[in-house]
C-alpha cells in the first residue's frame, strides 16, 4: 500500500475499513503463529537430537541398521519356505520367492509369517502321529 503526503488532514476510516484491517491483521497474525509453532517444534527436535548427541545421520544409520537386523532375523525361514517351494514344484529359486510374494500379497500376509507357515506345516507333516510308530 502506498501513502501519499498531503496538507490535508485524512478522513477518518469507515467501519467496514476499519473491520477489514483487523480480519486482514487477525489472518496474518494466525499465519505467523503457525509458522512460529512449527519452527518451535523444528528448534524441539532440533534440540532432543542435540541433547541425546547423535546427529540425523546417526539416527539414519541406527534405522537401517534395524531394517538390517530384522531382515536377517526372517532371512533363514524364507530361504527353508524356498527350498520346501523348489522341492515340491520343480521351481527355480527365483520363481519360488515370487510364489512366495504373490501368494503374501493375495492373502495380506508378511512373506515371513507365509514362510514359517510353511516351514511348520511341512515340519508337522513329516512327523509320525504321536499313535504311530516311525517307519
């Protein structure tokens, strides 16, 4: 907005004006309080990271190490469910983990959990009844 200066005294504002300024300096001030409360939050986390010492690339590399981790905690079991997969079809490998994914997607199921499934139902199914004798 641009004022001019004249020898003339101004005329005083009408209400709608005057309303208008206050809703126009209400919506600002919201505005810079949003922006406000988020840079507190950025300055909080900012500050929690600090304070325990390690940096984002730290917490970065701590998180995938935890994806590492868990990963080869389900490794051996997906890799038993292939063989079960390789023996029993004839598949390859490679088409064995696809079995394995698509039937995880189908059912909803982590290809963990469809493994051990797996592994244990053929584990049960090779074990003699508790009535009968081993052959």
């Amino acid at each position: 907005m641009r004022h001019e200066v004249t020898d003339t005294v101004p005329e005083p504002d009408t209400g709608a004006t005057l309303t208008e300024r206050v809703a126009a300096a209400r919506s600002v001030l919201a505005d810079n309080t949003e922006r406000l409360a988020a840079a507190a939050e950025r300055l909080r986390s900012t500050r929690s990271s600090l304070e325990s010492g390690r940096s984002r690339r730290e917490q970065l590399h701590e998180s995938a190490y935890a994806r590492l981790q868990a990963q080869l905690e389900t490794m051996p079991v997906i890799e038993q469910a292939k063989g079960i997969l390789i023996a029993q079809t004839g598949c390859s490998p490679d088409e064995a983990f696809t079995l394995l994914r698509q039937a995880s997607q189908r059912s909803n199921v982590r290809v963990s959990s469809l493994a051990a499934s797996i592994v244990d139902r053929a584990v049960t199914k090779g074990r003699p009844s508790p009535g009968q004798r081993p052959d």
